[in-house]
C-alpha cells in the first residue's frame, strides 16, 4: 500500500488526487451551502420522516426521483434559497 495526498472539498466526503478536480466539484456540488441548492436550503422539508427525501413548499414539489408525478431535480442557485442554519451547524 502505498500513502497518498489528496484533497477533500469542504461540503461533501469526497476526495481528489488533484486541487484543480477538488476545487472544480466544489463549483458544482449540491452540498456546497455557496451553491444555493436545495441539498443545503432551509426551506425544504422532509418527506415521510426520512432524511433524503425532500418537499419544496416554494415550487410545491417533490425533489428528487420518487415516480409520485410531482417531482423536480434539485435546482443550485435558487433565487428562492435560504441557509438551512442546522446544517450549517452540523459543519462547524
């Protein structure tokens, strides 16, 4: 085995060989609280009590693939987003 360097992007447990790879996930990753997304947004609510399933009461849709007809992708840079402060805190 041999040891190596990497870097870990500071919203998710991902890690990079290369900081250019590390700094480009972070651009665009849904856990990044600088993208806005609904993965990180306080208004989202949880659906049927379980942590990865999500209701937006802005679009009044689900987010996520859930084959209920009332679903979206999530959406980054939402004008509608606001900081979810107990996530925040978790990462602190």
């Amino acid at each position: 085995m041999e040891e190596i360097k990497a870097y870990k992007p500071k919203c998710c447990s991902k890690a990079y060989i290369t900081k250019r790879a590390c700094v480009e996930h972070e651009k665009r990753c849904l856990w990044n609280p600088d993208n806005e997304a609904c993965h990180t947004c306080g208004k989202r609510e949880v659906v049927d009590g379980e942590e990865k399933r999500w209701y937006c009461p802005v679009r009044d849709r689900l987010i996520g693939i859930f084959e209920a007809g009332n679903e979206m992708l999530p959406v980054s840079h939402c004008e509608d987003w606001e900081p979810n402060l107990e996530f925040c805190e978790r990462r602190d």
